[in-house]
C-alpha cells in the first residue's frame, strides 16, 4: 500500500489537529485548578475570620456572616469541583483518542514504506 504525499501530510495534520485540543484542555484544566487554589486560599482566610467570630459572636450572627460571606465560595469551589471532574474524564477521552490516531497513523505509514520498498 503505497500512499500518496498529500493522504500522509493529512494524517499528520490531523494528528497536530488532536495534539492542538489536548493542549487546550489542559489549558482549560490548569485555569480551573488557578481559580479553585484562589477560592481555597479565600476560603482559608473566611475560617480563620469565623474562627476569631466564634469566639466573640451568637450563634444566629455566626450563621448569618456565613450565610453573607463562606456560602457562596462553598458553592463556587464545588461548582469548579465538578467541572475540573469533568474535564478531566474529557481530557482522558481525548488522550485515548490521540493515542488511538498515533497507532493508526504509524501503522499506515509502516504499510506504505513496506509496499514502496516492495
């Protein structure tokens, strides 16, 4: 089997294509984990306040502050939790499917150099 130039150049093309969306999902991947350290640190910081608050406040205006200030960085870092999750099991597809691409590009290139030396 002996292939033409432009078919190996469109394999190789297509191959830096899936390289190219790796290289996006992780860029996506390495943003999200940015944003939940800046939320963990945040959220670091709202303990340490509500640890001090405790020990000078009710219980109803402890509740309260929470309610104004730790919900909702609770909700955004489960939020980028999930998301970073799902990205993740994305970025797994992607790999198995760019390993798959690399196998079957070489496989064909192999055919085609042992048919033209044939």
């Amino acid at each position: 089997m002996v292939l033409e130039s432009y078919v190996l150049e469109d394999l190789n093309n297509w191959y830096v294509e899936v390289e190219n969306e790796l290289a996006k999902i992780q860029k996506v991947i390495d943003e999200k984990k940015k944003r939940m350290r800046i939320i963990e640190a945040r959220w670091d910081i709202i303990r340490n306040s509500f640890d001090e608050l405790e020990d000078n406040l009710e219980q109803e205006e402890i509740e309260k502050q929470w309610n104004l200030h730790g919900r909702h960085l609770e909700d955004e870092y489960n939020l980028l939790e999930i998301e970073l999750s799902a990205t993740n099991s994305e970025i797994v597809e992607k790999k198995r499917s760019l390993e798959a691409i690399k196998l079957n590009i070489d496989k064909v290139i192999k055919a085609s150099v042992i048919s033209h030396d044939l």
